[in-house]
C-alpha cells in the first residue's frame, strides 16, 4: 500500500530528499507522495524512509485508495529501477 502525506506536515521537507524512487514532491501546502512511485521502499530497504526521517507523528500514512501486494510492489520497484 502506497503511502500518503496528511495535513500534520509541517513542510520541513525531510522525507523527499530520503525517498528513493523520488514519489514525494513540494505540493501546496504540504508535501505529496505519487503512488505510483511508492513502493514502501520495498526493494530498497526494510522500512518505509519517508517513516524513518519524517519528525511528526502521524503525518505519513497508509494510502487506502492504492493497496498493493507485496510483489505488485517489488515489480514497481523494478520497474522504477
């Protein structure tokens, strides 16, 4: 499942440069992910960066409009790649 950005962003901007299919862009006003590009980070690593560096609980979360299987998200991932 893709994730999301909720209105608790704050814009610090901490979760694009970490992303590594490049899914989170500056939106207006705060930062979007393209399902389309997340994989969870599935493929890259065990956790989901965007997670890790984001500094406000609960500004990230699952995306419930885009639910994915584990393997539609490593075939993403190797799409990207």
């Amino acid at each position: 499942m893709a994730k999301m950005i909720t209105s608790e962003c704050i814009n610090c901007g901490a979760c694009e440069a970490d992303c590594p299919n490049n899914a989170i862009s500056e939106g207006d006003p705060i930062y979007l992910i393209d399902w389309e590009k997340c994989t969870e980070c599935v493929g890259e690593s065990d956790s989901p960066h965007c997670l890790e560096v984001c500094p406000v609980e609960g500004a990230i979360i699952p995306d419930a409009g885009h639910v994915e299987t584990l393997e539609e998200l490593k075939a993403k991932y190797a799409r990207l790649h």
